[in-house]
C-alpha cells in the first residue's frame, strides 16, 4: 500500500475563507496557524478551525474522494493544538485517494 502526504493533496493547504475589513487581511502562515478545533464534515467537504495571532479562523477544504475526507477528519481531531502546517507531514492511503 502506497502512502501520500497530506501536503502533495491538491489545494492543501486550504485558504481561510470570510470577508476582511480593508488593511485587515491576516498574513497567513501555515506555520503560524494553530489546529483549534475540528468542525464538521460532510461528504467531502470538511470544515476546521485554527488560531493566528490571537483571531479565530475557519477553513474549508473540499477532498477528492470521501475517503480522503475521512482520513482528513481524524488526522485533525488527532492533533489540535498544532500547527497546520504540520499536518503536511501526515500520510494517507494513496489508494483512497483514487477511489
């Protein structure tokens, strides 16, 4: 069974989304940014909370299969309090990744 880290996933890492007041756009670090809390996921679609520089932000990122989502899902409930850059780090089936 091959593996694939999280960070050679298409669109990882995801952008956080929201609207930002002019001149307030965070500069976002992944580095920087702090694993807080695991959301929600549906189907594909999983959704996360991190903390940079004392502000709250959600992210969202969309898998290529379910499968991935899932794997996503507890990569993160298993490591909040770190950064999300090192979830990068992590591997996942590559397998599932086709399916």
């Amino acid at each position: 069974m091959r593996k694939l880290r999280v960070r050679d996933l298409d669109e990882w890492p995801p952008q956080t989304g929201g609207a930002f007041a002019p001149g307030k756009m965070p500069r976002l670090s992944s580095g920087d940014t702090i694993m807080r809390v695991f959301l929600k996921r549906t189907g594909r679609r999983i959704q996360f909370g991190c903390l940079l520089e004392g502000t709250s932000y959600v992210y969202s990122y969309e898998a290529s299969t379910e499968n991935i989502a899932e794997q996503l899902e507890s990569i993160i409930k298993n490591n909040i309090g770190k950064s999300l850059f090192s979830l990068g780090d992590f591997e996942i089936d590559e397998e599932m990744v086709k399916k």
